[in-house]
C-alpha cells in the first residue's frame, strides 16, 4: 500500500464530477499553484475538485544534497539521466494512489485530468503514459518525459487515448525548450495526440498559457 500524500483541496461547486490532480514543482509545495484556479476555471464547466499534493522531502543531488520537496533527485543537467528511476517510480505509486482515492469519491478516470509543472509536470507524464485505464488528458507545463527517447518499450497501448497539452518558455534556462520538444516529438511519434504550445518566458506561467490551457479544458469538458 501507498501512503496518501498530504494535499491542498479546492473544490469550484458542490458534488464535484471532475477531479483535477496537479503537481508543483521542484522545491514548492501544493500551495504553488492553488492561485491558478480562479484564472483558469470559467463559467459553464462542471464542478471541479482540484488536488495539489505536496512532494515528500528529499536530498536534491544537483542542489548540493539539499532536502527540499522533490519527486525525484536529479543528479545531474543531461536529458538522458536527469531523472533518478528510482524516485519517478516512487511519486508514480503516489499519483496512482491519489487517483485511485479520487475513484472512491465517484469520479471515473475519464473524469480525470492530471497535471504538472516541471517537476510535477514530468511525473505527470512519467505517470500518464503508463496508464492502463486512460484519463481524460494530461497536462505538462515547462516541462519533459525521463526516459522520452526510449518510450516506446514503457507506453501503454491504452495510454495513447489521452490528449496532452504542453506549453514551454522559449528562454527556459531550467528545463531547455529542446527538453520539452523532444518529449513532445516523442509522444507525437509513439502516437500521442499533443498541443504543443510555447511562450516569450523563462521557466514560469504566464496568463496567455493559462487561455491556452482553459480553451484545452473546455474542449475536454465539453
């Protein structure tokens, strides 16, 4: 069993029927994004239940060995090996059990969308195309797939069902946009519907990506 991560909860009406799990990124908590909803969120979409989780705390390699909230070390800059498998596979576990928990209060995966920021973005896809149940789509800002070159041998055949939305800064000094785009190229490759989006930022959001992703949401809402 997956001990279930301590999250910030917030719900736009009562009876929630769609569930919005969103992971912050490196060094941040739950309440990262928690401000973004009243930005995102427009009238006419269904009740939403959104779930900010916060990462375990953990020594960062790259950080001098600091603990901070992570989903996983990183050692060292390449794409290649930037993620620790170890760690991925451990804050997939705990998605996995927070989705599950989200199926117990009555909201079916087809009601579900997962989404991340850079960190939080790379377990998003880390975790969705694993999926043997599709959600309804994955959301991965600023953002990349460990393991993108090799995805082939690790997609799930019923993961390819989810829609994913990527936004990317253009002047990202954290995660390259050449990061994201090779995931992104990679995903499209292994048959992946992707709406790949960048913006004039560094490694941040900004409110025309929060359109973007609202149109994106509406599609799958609608």
């Amino acid at each position: 069993m997956t001990d279930l991560l301590d999250a910030v909860e917030l719900e736009t009406g009562n009876a929630p029927t769609w569930s919005v799990l969103w992971l912050h990124g490196l060094g941040a908590d739950g309440h990262d994004f928690a401000p973004i909803v009243p930005e995102l969120v427009r009238p006419g979409w269904p009740a939403l239940r959104f779930v900010f989780p916060h990462a375990p705390v953990r020594p960062v390699t790259i950080n001098n060995g600091m603990r901070m909230r992570a989903w996983y070390d990183i050692a060292g800059t390449d794409f290649a090996n930037r993620a620790d498998a170890a760690g991925v596979d451990q804050s997939i576990a705990q998605v996995e059990a927070l989705l599950a928990r989200e199926g117990e209060r009555g909201i079916a995966p087809s009601n579900m969308l997962l989404a991340g920021f850079s960190q939080g973005g790379a377990i998003t896809l880390a975790a969705g195309v694993r999926r043997q149940v599709p959600l309804a789509g994955l959301v991965a800002l600023s953002t990349y797939l460990p393991g993108a070159d090799s995805l082939a041998s690790f997609a799930s055949a019923a993961a390819r069902a989810q829609p994913v939305f990527m936004g990317h800064g253009t002047s990202d000094p954290v995660v390259l946009t050449s990061y994201g785009q090779r995931s992104a190229q990679a995903l499209a490759d292994n048959g992946f519907s992707v709406e790949w989006h960048t913006y004039p930022m560094a490694h941040s959001v900004c409110a025309e990506e929060i359109r973007d992703l609202g149109d994106w949401m509406s599609q799958r809402f609608g």
